[in-house]
C-alpha cells in the first residue's frame, strides 16, 4: 500500500487497481449552508461528528432514503464544516469493500480521526461483501479502532434487497413478532449503524427554494426562472435537490 501523509492530506480515495490510498487534492466544496430543508439531518450529522472528533461516544451513520436527496452532499459538507481538525476522509467503492479490513489496519495506530465514506451502498441477493463491512462495525475479536466511523448512504434502508418471500416464515408469538432467519440477517447490517437519517422526495417548494438558493446573486425574473425550472422537474421526473443543481448547470 503507498503511503500517506496524513499531516498533510485530508482525503483520500482507495484504489484497486493498485490497492492503495491516492490523496485527493481537489475536495468538493459544498457546505452546510448550501444544503436546504435538511436540517434535522444537518445538525444530527454534525453534531454526531464532532462528538467523534472530540474522542466521545459517537455512532456509525447511514443516511437513506430518496435519490438527489443531497446524502453524499451532507457527509461532504460536514467534512469540509470540520476539516480544519484532525478529521480525515477515506472513500471507499461498494465494490472494494473486501479491501475494507486492510484500510482499517493502515489507520487503527494513527492519531487522526477517520470517515470512511462509503457511497450508495446496497448488496444484491447473493453478494458476500458486506460481510467485510459488518466486520469493521462490529469488530471481531478484536474491538473496532476507536478512531474510525463508516459513513454511508443508501437508498435502501436496510442495504439488502427484501423479497416477499423472505417474509413467509414471519410469525407472530405471544403478540411478539419473530422474523425468518433471512429477514433477520438483513435487518443485521443496517443496524450495526447506530444513527439512521432518512430523506424524502421534497415538496415543490422546497424544490423551488434550492432553485432560488442556486439563482440568488443572479437578477432574473423569478417567475419565468420558475416556470423553466418546473418544466426541467417535469422531464426528469424528479424535483430533488440535484435536479435543481442539474438545471442550474444547464440554465446558465
């Protein structure tokens, strides 16, 4: 594995090609005051983080919920609202978690404070990697490093896929329900994370808010701009923060 100067770099992406951690230099910028109707949301994360940083108890987080929702965008906010600490930040593909227990042991000894930021995760049926992932949450005999947290967005809430099937064996005991072993082993994973966050397709006036924010030191006739960026909403179907984004980077 190459090197990394953690004093002076702040994030980094693993690479598999090479099984290595390559620093990144250009850090999305977002912030928290970008991110509109989420603040629940924005002050849990937040406030979960600098706990961690602080070296108190703090929680494993999964935000889930509707795509564009601004998930990925908050973890990335909160990054940068911190970064000035010893917070650092690792990304890690879904795809390349089989490689998770040989980053964590690169990082257990160190003195800064890890995210691993791992996006739009989700298993299909069959797929063994979360395995890996339940592992570094929970530790094995040995405990998780006190210096690292797993940061990750979903669109499912409990990452695996639930059949209809899976809830056949489902069944009621003295007014107790008792899941079928396979529900049982999904429901597993999504809780080793102790701070859920759920997002929800916003409201058309939410959606026109983030337009106004994208569009505020711009003089244009707000009626017009939101009759455009309405029709934009209506082909995508969707009317999502990163729609809007999506029709600011078209309309200017």
């Amino acid at each position: 594995m190459v090197e990394i100067n953690w004093q002076r770099t702040r994030a980094a992406i693993w690479q598999p090609d090479d099984s290595s951690l390559r620093s990144v230099t250009q850090i999305d910028p977002i912030r928290l005051e970008q991110l509109i109707g989420i603040e629940s949301q924005k002050e849990q994360l937040l406030a979960n983080t600098k706990r961690f940083i602080a070296r108190q108890p703090a929680n494993n987080a999964l935000l889930w919920g509707a795509r564009g929702t601004g998930k990925s965008s908050l973890i990335k906010a909160v990054f940068n609202e911190l970064n000035h600490q010893e917070l650092r930040l690792i990304e890690v593909d879904r795809d390349d978690l089989a490689h998770l227990p040989r980053i964590v042991n690169g990082i257990r000894d160190l003195s800064q404070r890890f995210l691993i930021f791992c996006d739009d995760l989700s298993f299909a049926e069959n797929e063994r990697g979360y395995r890996q992932l339940k592992s570094v949450l929970d530790g094995s005999i040995e405990l998780p490093p006190e210096n690292l947290l797993i940061y990750a967005t979903s669109n499912r809430r409990h990452l695996l896929p639930e059949a209809m099937r899976d809830n056949l064996e489902t069944r009621v005991e003295d007014g107790e329900i008792h899941y079928d072993d396979a529900v049982e082993e999904k429901i597993s994973l999504s809780d080793r994370f102790g701070l859920w966050l759920s997002f929800y397709s916003g409201s058309l006036d939410h959606y026109l808010q983030v337009v106004d924010s994208l569009f505020n030191d711009r003089n244009l006739n707000r009626e017009q701009l939101h009759a455009a960026a309405l029709l934009f909403a209506a082909a995508r179907g969707s009317r999502s923060g990163r729609t809007a984004l999506q029709f600011f980077n078209q309309f200017v």
